[in-house]
C-alpha cells in the first residue's frame, strides 16, 4: 500500500467513524503533511482517491469537505395543490424579489442566475468584443423575425443532444426563454382559458398566465419523478385544458428529470386529449446525467410540442437570448412575437453563435455541470449541519436550484422579512404556486461560488428557522 492510499484509508475510517461530521471541512493540504510527515503531493493524491470515492467534496478556493451522506433530511411529500383553475396571484412578491436585482451588498440566496465567474465565460467576452468592433452598419438594423440564421443552425445541432431532429427554419430566436414561453401561450391560449401546470412551478410562467387572463389548474407534483400524470387525466377529463405547461428536465424549483418512460406518457395524455405542451427545457443541458435527458419535443410527430430554451440559464442572463421550436403553431408564434418585439438584438445572438460553432459551449457546460454538482454537495451538507430536524430537502439532478420545505408552523415571507434585515434574500415559496400556496417552503440557489459568505447565511437562516419553529411550539402550548 502506497503512503498516500494509506492515509486516504486512515481518512476515510475518520469520517465512517464520524471523527470528521458531513459537511465539515477537512484540514488543509499543508496542516496534513505536517502532521502525518508526507510531501504535499502526498496528501493531494490522498484526496484525489477519498473524491473518487465520493467521500469528499472540493470547492474551490475553500477546500476538501465531507460528502453529505446520501439519506440526509427527507425528500418534499407528493404536492397536493387544490386542483381547480384558479386565477394567479403571487405579483407583489414577484416584483419585491425582482426589484433587488440591481441591489448594492444584497446577498441573493434564493436568485436563480448561473455562476458568471468562470474562465469558460472568457471567450465569449473576447468574441463579444470582436463582433462589436467590426462596426458593421447590419448590427444596427432590425433582425429577421425567426432571428440570426447562425444561431438557429447551431441551436438544431444543439438539440441533437436532446433527441431532436430541428431545422433551423424551424426555430425562432427570442429575447430570453421568458419571451418563449410568452408567445407560446398566446399562441395556443385566449383569455379565460385553462392552462395546467406543474405544482410548483416556475413563477415567470405563473404570471405571465396572469397577465394573458389565462386561468391555472395546478397539478401534484413529485420532487423524483414530475407532474403526476393519474392527477392530470383526472384534470383533463373534468376541465377543458388548452395545454400543459411543464420543466421536465432539472426542473425549476424542484430538480427532478422526469423519466422518459412519464414523458411519452405526457404525450399520449396531450395527444388523447388534444392540448399543446409547452416545455421548458432552460436547464436541460445543466444535468448531470450524460448524455443529457431527451426532451418531450424530441418524441413529437405532430407538432403539438412548443419547446423552448434558452442561454440564460447556462451562459448569462443578460445575453437575453432564448429560443422556441414551436411545431404546428409556428405562424402563430412568429406574429405573437411580432406584436410583442418583432425583432431580436444582433450583437449577443451572433456571439453565441460563434461561441457554440468554436467548440466553447460544450467545454462551459462540462465545467459548469461539474461545478454545480460538487456545488450541490457542499451546500447541501452545509443544510443538513445548520438546518432543524423536520426539514424536507430536494436532491437535485442538475442545475443549480433547491427546493426546501419547513415545518407548515413556519412562514417564508417572515422569514424573508427577517433575513432581508441581515442583508440576505430568500426566494420564498409561494411565488411558485398560483393561489399563494407553499408558504412553508423557499428556493435557494446552490451553484453561485460557496463561500464564508454563503456558509454564514446558511447558518442564520437554519438559526432563524429554528427559532420560528420554537416559537410556534410555545404558542401552541399556551393555547
């Protein structure tokens, strides 16, 4: 036995013995080699085999910690949202949230935006710089419709990955998946019709929903394995539903990828029944698993699939670069998107473009992915550590979103309120449902850097809840 396999042994028998406690961190390189008389290089290849064996986690630029055990806090139950169509509610917590964006010394616990401090991210910055000073007079007129053809080309070789056989003249570049999914309900919804959608769901969608009139019957949803399908043709076979609206892959908020076997099911319900899916897949390709997950789109010979997808989510946010595959109701959606930009900025799509033919996209999502999922482990032992016991925990299968569930004593808008006077936001839950459900639960975002910031946070939130949970207990016992 090498001296570094026999230190990795006597590192491992410390942590079964739980001398070293999930998600603690591990004393550094150097403290080790002093102690144990090794070489530095020792104590790394030590490390190196303790990670294989996914009993530890490194995160950048703070160390090796313990891999939180595979067990942990519970798993969120099946949702049980009251199933009827209901108006959406839920905007003012939708603008408070989105109105820190700009923000100075906030700390976004629960934002959903990409990690932006990557070198992968580099020459995207160096191809936006180039294309900007070419001074081509064609970057300052209106766009095609449809948007740059490069990039719809490049997108179709994208959705290869994903089991689709598109055509660029298929797709339609949007300002962000936002305006994707906008157009797609327009396209297959008026006012006052009745749109089902997973519970919880995504609250851009939410209310965009409301701001078309658009009703919502909210569906019970599994944290492993998606939108309950003996719920939904229960649904469908009592209200007259235009479409469904799903995120089957890496779901947001939950993080589930929804089993291919429930995702051709979904479309042999919508196929019975006659309605449109619209599927979100803006984090599809931040999955763990590879090759990445099919889409429901890539089962669709008739074109009732309206998918759509983004950059935002795996490159930045303020690219604004989104896109929608509509099928059958491509004339539909391009007019909707006429009525609403009629164009899309140049610049950033000729970027990606050129980002995604050099080979720079797939090197930023095979870094990313594994950033998030080492990401992942350490915040959620950081959870386990400082949360309460009573606490339900989502286990992620990609992207960078956790979905948390308390004790139904304990309301996320006070705790927001509480949080927000240390300088921290949370995203609370009942943005993600139509009728203000899920105020027990919140989102966090795991893939931002983890730092002695995020740790502190984690600690005062699991402090706060605690108390919260304490004090109903002692309201209860005086009543």
């Amino acid at each position: 036995m090498t001296r570094y396999e026999h230190l990795a042994k006597l590192l491992a028998e410390r942590i079964n013995q739980g001398l070293y406690l999930c998600g603690e961190r591990l004393p550094s390189v150097r403290a080790l080699s002093k102690e144990h008389g090794v070489s530095i290089s020792t104590v790394q290849q030590a490390y190196y085999l303790l990670e294989e064996q996914r009993l530890i986690t490194p995160q950048p630029r703070s160390g090796y910690f313990v891999t939180p055990h595979k067990l942990g806090h519970p798993l969120p139950a099946l949702t049980r949202p009251v199933q009827q169509p209901v108006d959406v509610t839920q905007w003012d917590e939708v603008l408070a949230m989105l109105s820190t964006r700009q923000e100075k010394g906030l700390f976004r616990l629960g934002y959903g935006r990409p990690d932006l401090t990557q070198p992968t991210l580099k020459p995207l910055w160096k191809i936006i710089t180039r294309i900007g000073q070419q001074q081509d007079a064609a970057m300052l007129d209106y766009d095609d419709i449809y948007g740059v053809y490069e990039l719809r080309e490049q997108i179709a070789r994208l959705a290869i990955d994903s089991g689709c056989q598109l055509m660029p003249e298929e797709i339609v570049i949007t300002n962000g998946c936002q305006e994707a999914l906008s157009v797609s309900v327009r396209a297959v919804c008026q006012p006052g019709d009745i749109v089902a959608v997973e519970s919880p769901a995504y609250h851009g969608i939410m209310q965009t929903l409301r701001g078309f009139g658009v009703k919502v019957i909210e569906i019970p949803t599994d944290s492993q394995t998606g939108i309950s399908l003996e719920a939904l043709e229960l649904a469908l076979e009592q209200w007259p539903i235009k479409a469904a609206i799903v995120v089957p892959n890496c779901n947001n908020p939950l993080g589930f990828i929804m089993p291919q076997a429930r995702k051709r099911a979904l479309l042999s319900l919508a196929q019975r029944f006659n309605i449109a899916i619209i599927e979100d897949d803006v984090y599809g390709e931040l999955a763990w698993q590879y090759p990445r997950p099919c889409t429901i789109k890539s089962f669709d010979q008739e074109g009732r699939v309206l998918l759509c997808s983004s950059f935002s989510k795996t490159l930045a946010p303020g690219l604004r670069v989104g896109w929608v595959s509509p099928g059958r109701y491509l004339d539909r959606v391009l007019h909707m998107k006429y009525i609403v930009t009629g164009a899309t900025v140049q610049h950033t799509q000729l970027a990606v473009a050129e980002f995604v033919r050099q080979g720079f996209y797939h090197a930023h999502l095979r870094r990313m992915r594994q950033c998030y999922q080492r990401s992942l482990d350490v915040f959620t032992a950081c959870v386990l550590q400082h949360f309460p016991c009573g606490v339900c925990v989502t286990r992620p299968q990609g992207g960078y979103l956790l979905w948390i569930e308390l004790p139904e004593t304990v309301d996320t808008t006070w705790l927001d309120k509480q949080m927000r006077k240390h300088r921290i936001q949370i995203a609370v839950g009942s943005m993600f449902s139509a009728s203000g459900k899920y105020d027990n639960c919140l989102r966090l975002n795991y893939g931002l850097p983890f730092t002695e910031q995020t740790e502190e946070a984690l600690k005062l939130l699991g402090k706060m809840i605690e108390e919260a949970m304490e004090a109903s207990l002692s309201e209860q016992a005086v009543r």
